[in-house]
C-alpha cells in the first residue's frame, strides 16, 4: 500500500469514529487495532500492539501527571480554590470592572494551582460570570476573561498537557513547564488590561462600584494574607525545585502535591470525604489520559512501520521549506485542528509528523513546544467546537452561542499576537527555559 493510501486509511478511520461520537481514546484504539492487523502482520501485530501499551505507561516521566492532577483535586474539592478567589476580590475592588479583574487573576492563580482549564472554567464561570450578568456586565467581560483564563492551565506549571507533549515528543519536560511560565503570564496581564481599559472606554460594560462601601485596605489585605500567600508555596514547590536544578519534573509534582495536602490539612478543610472524592476524580482523569497515550504510541508506530511518516516529510522536503516558514505551517495546521477536535487528538495526530521534520530542519524543540501549547491553548476557545466555549454555555444556559463566541473573540486575537510574538523573539520565549541548562 503506497504511504499516502496509508495515511488516507489511518486518518479517514479516526475522522469516522469522530463524527459517530467515539471518545478520543477508543477512536485511537480503533485505527490501532486495523493498522496492527495490516502493517504489523496479523495476530503478531495485534501482540505487538498489547507489548506497546505496557511499554508506552511504564514511564517515571509519566508520574507528574496523576501527581498533577491530584493537587488541583485537592484544592477543588476541600474548596480552598473558593476561598481565594474570594480573597483576590476583597484585595481588588477599587479596580474598574472588578469581578472581570478578579476572574483574570483568581484564575490565574487556579491554573497555577490546578492545571486544569475545564475545572477553572466551570468554577469561574457557575460563579463569577453568572454574577456578572445579574449585575449588568457585558457579556464580553462577563465570559470572554473566564473562558481565556482557563486556558492559561495548559501554560503554567502544574500543567498535565506539557507533561503529556513532553513525554510524547521527547520534548525535555522540565524546560516545558518553566518555559509556559512566560507566556502564561504575558497572556494575564494582557488579559487584564484589556478589561480595564475596555471598561474606561466604554462604561456601560461594567458598573461603578460605590467607593463608600468598599472596606479599609486593612481588612482587605487579611483574607488575601490568610487565603492566598500561603498557598503560593505549593507553586514555588512545583517550580522552584525545577529552576534550582535538585529536582525533576516528578519530584517537584510529588511535592507539590505534598504541599497541596498539608495546606488542606492546615485550613482543616480536608475531610474524609472530600479526601476520598480527590482520589477517585483523581484516578478516573489519570486513567483516561494513560490510555489515550497508549493509543498514541502505537499509532505512531504503525505509521512509521507502514511508510506514511517517512513518505509524509519526504514530501514535505522535497518544497525545502525553510525552518520558519515550517514552523508556520505546524502552528497553522494546529491552529485549524483546534476549531474542530481536542487537544489531546490534536497532539497524536499531528506530533508523528511535526517531530521528524523539526528534527530535519534543525528547529529548537523546545521553543516549538511551547509555541505548539499555545496554539492548542487556543483550539479550547476557538469556534466553532472549543472546549471552554462548550463549558460555559453548560454553565451560562440562558446565553446564546453566538454571544458567547463574541464575547471569546478579542481574547483570541490577544492570544494571537502572543503566539506571533513567541514566533519572531525565540530568545525571549526561551528565557526561562535556557536557566535550566
């Protein structure tokens, strides 16, 4: 079969079970099991495909991951997240549009705690927005900073989804997550002055507050002093480790999800119940990404065995591009991916492909990383089937889709200029990441 037949095959039997509704894993799973029995040789191939799975988990760089995920648990479920962001609003209210102030830098202060950009968004969004609403916002400052906070959990450290590109790309893990610090918070601050200034030029978005009820600084300060500084430890545990070089990526999630346990126990907001409501989300969530590499592994070897990689980038070389013209290209196709799949799809479909071809033309893997993480960060807002647009209209039901992509737009276009900006100064996205070499 010649490579392109290949390809077609492969990717028509995932672009099916896609369309029918089949979860992410189990479409991989599908395309395995047909290409194992075609280009592997039969029954020998479907064994080859069971050695795979084993091989593909059986990896200490994957234990970030479940580690990950549990703090954000933690912290979600014992309600310390809550207790934050509201602190982060007493310190704010002389900000004009203040909840829109507050979803931008409370959320962003969960995704450094959580990594996890659905639950920032469900929280922000039951919460913060439905608020906002009720008192009159826009709904582009009521949504749009919700929806967009969310997705600076793929950025910031702990963030499961570079843990995932790095062990699926080999991709140095460590230099991924303190790389996503940068444009994570480069993304807040733009975030933030945009609802401000939106909300100086244009009053009628969001209401005045009455400066004569707003609390001495004093009492301000304290909840943030109490709610929100001591949880900051579990972020210098995650990243400092890192940074100082005495710690790899899983020991620094181990510790912060020590960190994250004492805290709830500190707060004596850690019951039996919620412990155990931790783990078991914890579990459910690990297993599904587990198996979703699994798949991703073996597909990448059965395109690789069959030809279609090789003769994939000997098509592509035979244009020699050139390595920015390339790069352009990859982000461009991610970019168009992300209006229609997830993330993770997004990721085994394409890393096959793009990880050769950067290797040919002598890309720096680490600075395509992190520009490929920003390009998924923005399929999760982008129309028409994004991630975060899909939870806040679960969340926010009495608002029409159309307004809530509007209200997602200027967000996008923010994250745009980020991504081109990373794109043209490779020196200043790598800052962080050459600290650790």
């Amino acid at each position: 079969m010649i490579w392109w037949q290949t390809l077609l095959l492969l990717i028509g039997l995932l672009a099916l079970q896609f369309a029918i509704g089949t979860p992410v894993a189990f479409a991989f799973l599908g395309a395995n099991l047909v290409g194992a029995w075609i280009f592997l040789g039969g029954e020998a191939g479907l064994m080859q495909l069971t050695r795979n799975a084993s091989l593909a988990v059986n990896s200490f760089a994957l234990a970030p991951i479940p580690l990950f995920i549990l703090m954000g648990e933690l912290l979600f479920h014992t309600g310390l997240a809550y207790r934050a962001i509201d602190a982060v609003e007493k310190l704010l209210v002389r900000l004009p549009a203040r909840l829109s102030c507050v979803s931008v830098v409370g959320g962003t202060a969960f995704a450094a705690l959580s990594g996890s950009s659905i639950a920032n968004t469900a929280m922000l969004g039951g919460t913060l927005s439905q608020e906002m609403i009720k008192r009159g916002y826009s709904t582009t400052l009521a949504l749009g900073p919700t929806m967009a906070v969310g997705g600076i959990a793929v950025l910031i450290p702990p963030s499961a989804l570079a843990v995932m590109l790095g062990s699926l790309s080999g991709i140095s893990i460590s230099q991924l997550l303190i790389g996503g610090i940068m444009p994570g918070l480069l993304m807040a601050v733009s975030f933030l002055a945009f609802v401000i200034i939106v909300a100086q030029m244009v009053p009628s978005s969001a209401p005045r507050e009455d400066v004569r009820t707003i609390p001495p600084l004093k009492e301000r300060i304290m909840p943030f002093v109490r709610d929100v500084l001591p949880l900051s430890g579990i972020f210098i545990a995650v990243v400092g480790g890192m940074l100082a070089g005495i710690a790899t990526p899983t020991e620094s999630a181990a510790l912060g999800s020590a960190a994250a346990l004492i805290a709830t126990m500190g707060y004596r907001t850690l019951t039996p119940a919620n412990f155990i409501k931790s783990m078991v989300e914890t579990t459910k969530v690990s297993i599904s990404i587990l198996f979703i590499i699994v798949a991703s592994t073996t597909f990448s070897q059965i395109l690789s065995f069959s030809g279609a990689t090789t003769g994939f980038i000997g098509l592509i070389e035979a244009f020699d591009p050139r390595p920015a013209i390339l790069v352009a290209m990859m982000l461009l196709i991610i970019l168009i991916l992300g209006c229609f799949i997830d993330q993770i799809s997004i990721m085994m479909i394409t890393l096959p492909f793009f990880m050769p071809l950067a290797q040919a033309a002598g890309v720096e893997p680490v600075w395509l990383g992190l520009m490929m993480l920003v390009a998924i960060e923005l399929g999760l807002l982008t129309p028409p089937f994004g991630i975060l647009l899909m939870v806040m209209q679960g969340v926010s039901r009495d608002t029409a889709l159309p307004k809530i992509y509007r209200a997602a737009a200027p967000f996008i276009l923010i994250e745009l200029v980020i991504l081109a900006l990373m794109f043209m100064a490779p020196d200043l996205t790598l800052l962080l990441p050459n600290l650790l070499k």
